[in-house]
C-alpha cells in the first residue's frame, strides 16, 4: 500500500536500483487534446547562437498537448521578419497560428533575441517582444517566450519556465534530490547520500528545499538553500521525522513525528523551533500538506480503518474527513486557487490519482493507473506531476486535470520518484 510506503520507505529505497541518475529527462507525449490547435515554430534567424531557441520553444508547447506543431520540413519557407511572410501560402497549410523570431550576438557575450506571434487568417501579429539574454540563460529565455505564446493562445498561464525536483538512485545506490527545468534540462544534485533520500518539498519562494535524509542512520529533516548549498537540520526526534510541508508565508513546516509514540501531525515553527501539535490519534498520520491560505493542513489517516484525507485548523482542533468515496485515499495537496484536491485513490492493488472538487467533494480518476503516486500540482493549477511505475521502472508522468492531456518524463537509463514542481 502507497500509505504503508510512506511510513516504512527505507524499505522501498532500498531496494531501487537506478543505473544512471544523472541523465537528462526525457519527454514523451502520450495523449494531447484532440483539437490541438495548428502552429509553425519558424526557425528563428540566428548568427551561430549555441542554443536552438525556436527548437526550444517548438518543443515546449509540443508536449503540452495543446498544439499541433507543423514540421520544418512541411513549412513553405523560414522568414525572420514580418515583411517576409506570405500570409497566403501559410493559410493554404491550414496554419492558425505562426511565430518568427532572430536571436542576435551583441558581441559580448550577450544575445539580441525578438520574436513575433503572428494569427495567419488575420494576417496580425498578437504579441512581440524583444529581450536581452546571455548564454547562460538562452534556454531559460526560450522557456519564457513559450510561457508567453501559450498564455496568450490559450488564457492559461504557462509552465516552461519552472523547475522540478525529484529524487533518484543510481547502480551504486547513492540517493540524489536533484532540481531540473521543466523540460528535464540542466538537471542538478542538490543532496547525495548511501543512505536514503526522500520527499523533497519546494519554499514557498523557491529558493529553498526541504526534504528527508537517512545519511545518520535515522530520519531527519533538512532545509537547504539551492543557490548557496547551506543546509539546516531542523528535526531529527526520536523515530519517524517525515513528510515535509511548507506553509504558505514559508515560516512553518508542517511534518509528520513519532516521536510521542503513534505518528501525528506537527507544524514547527521555523524561527523559534516551537512545536505544536494538530492530530492527537493512536492511528498513523502522516503526509500533511497546506491549503493555500495557511489556515488549515490536510493529511492522510487510517483512524478509520483504511487510509482517509483529513483536515484540521492549523492552529490546532478537530480533525474532520474529507474523503468517502473508495476505501483508500492518500497524498492530498491543494491547487493554488485551493478548489480542487488532488490525491491517490487505490482499489485493491491499483492506484490513480484523483481530483476532489472541495466545493461538491466529488471525486473524478484522471489516470489509469496501476502504480501512480506522489502528485503535485503545477503552479498554475493546470497539470499535475506525479510518480509511477511499469515493469519494475520508475518515471514521471504529467496530466491535465481533464485527464485528456499527457505526458510521461523517462530517464534515458534510469528510474525517478518523489516529483514536487516547484512554485
């Protein structure tokens, strides 16, 4: 059972074997949205910059799902400027949308990058800008051009430019969190250890990340600071010091202790190191995580006899459950906007992840499942990151909250598990 998992993970840890935890991620698109919308990624014109931007970008809004990309080949030319376009031979291709582009040296090491979004029937540009990049941060200027295109075409914020953590383990069994762009790009090991890793859980500000390490042997929790590496231990009780959740304003953690004999629930204040306690059961509780106004946590529970979502005041009182419907249901974080609740539903031995609307409490199954676990909510509340597995592999897999839009983040010789997007 995914709940046992999480209270008795140095089991599962153990027993991975990864071959090569340092590979890039690779995405594949298992279902789009069947009126994917048709749009031509112009190469954009350049002078030997060392970054395909317009390849960037083109694959950026493939894998959402949400577009039909036109293929190199099949485009009647490449202009650069909007003076260069026959409007008429793209319309001929049925295209609705376009975007050219150049990107620049300025011969100090800087780029020049602009690109326009055009609508093809209209023969109108929608939206254009130009900016400054240095080589380090081409790619991160093609993810954010990508979030810009798909705000614009569909009124959703985008996602490109973010970030994921997640944890692997490698032939060796040494245990990374490692931080990698959305795309699994520049991947970067945050924490290595023989003993295990687990739960990386992103600050609210994205500058830090919290997580679980067994490199003494017993659990403990640590917060590290990405940019400098600095890390604080902030609990190590006696037993079980797990499940790491930040609170909204980033001065709580809430977490899952032991150490007054049944696992309960704890938020600990960060500057003061005081600890209050929310759930009082002789049950496991464990997994808290947030509602977005800092006001109440969620957590899983098996008070009841299998394992159930509850909620509690943040400040302490009475637990009330949320979940009815099926007799396990784990993992539950909030979306941003805090109206939907997104969870693991199993049926016997077959797990998905599911959405709890908070205002009917309806539940709908998104996967398929068998082996899902671990969800997390993209920022923008759109997508949900979470870990599965087949045939004995571990990966990541991406689904909008419809469930029509897929996609599956596969080492190239490895397993991955624990995703947390960060926000």
């Amino acid at each position: 059972m995914i709940f046992i998992r999480t209270i008795l993970c140095v089991v599962l840890l153990l027993s991975l074997n990864v071959r090569n935890s340092y590979a890039e991620l690779e995405i594949r698109i298992t279902k789009g949205v069947e009126t994917a919308t048709p749009l031509a990624i112009v190469p954009f014109g350049s002078d030997s910059a060392p970054v395909n931007v317009s390849g960037v970008i083109n694959a950026d809004l493939e894998r959402s799902g949400y577009f039909k990309m036109m293929a190199e080949q099949s485009m009647p030319d490449q202009p650069s400027t909007a003076s260069a376009i026959n409007f008429k031979e793209w319309q001929a291709l049925s295209q609705n949308y376009m975007v050219i582009g150049q990107v620049v040296s300025t011969g100090d090491g800087q780029f020049n990058v602009q690109f326009q979004l055009f609508d093809v029937y209209k023969s109108s540009q929608l939206l254009g800008y130009k900016m400054t990049s240095s080589v380090a941060d081409l790619r991160k200027t093609a993810h954010y051009i990508s979030d810009l295109i798909f705000e614009k075409l569909t009124g959703k914020k985008g996602v490109f430019g973010g970030r994921i953590a997640y944890v692997t383990t490698n032939a060796q069994r040494v245990h990374q969190v490692q931080v990698a762009d959305a795309d699994g790009f520049n991947p970067k090991t945050i924490a290595a250890s023989i003993e295990p890793l687990m739960s990386p859980a992103w600050s609210p500000d994205g500058k830090k990340l919290a997580y679980v390490s067994f490199e003494r042997k017993t659990a403990a929790i640590y917060i590290q600071t990405l940019a400098s590496g600095e890390r604080v231990k902030v609990a190590e009780f006696p037993g079980i010091n797990g499940a790491p959740s930040w609170s909204p304003d980033g001065t709580r953690l809430a977490l899952t202790l032991s150490k007054d004999g049944s696992p309960d629930i704890y938020v600990l204040n960060l500057t003061s190191r005081a600890l209050t306690k929310l759930s009082k059961s002789m049950a496991i509780d464990t997994e808290p995580s947030w509602s977005p106004d800092g006001s109440s946590v969620v957590f899983t529970s098996n008070r009841g006899g299998n394992p159930q979502v509850y909620i509690v005041s943040s400040q302490g009182g009475q637990e009330k459950r949320l979940t009815f419907s099926g007799s396990y249901n784990t993992s539950a974080s909030f979306s941003s906007d805090g109206r939907n609740l997104v969870l693991v539903q199993g049926n016997g031995n077959h797990y998905c992840i599911a959405l709890m609307d908070m205002g009917s409490h309806a539940v709908n199954v998104i996967t398929s499942g068998p082996s899902d676990e671990s969800p997390s909510f993209a920022p923008n509340g759109s997508m949900i990151l979470y870990a599965s597995k087949k045939g004995g592999v571990g990966f990541l897999s991406a689904v909008s909250l419809d469930g029509k839009m897929q996609q599956k983040l596969v080492f190239n010789s490895g397993e991955v598990r624990d995703p947390s997007w960060a926000p």
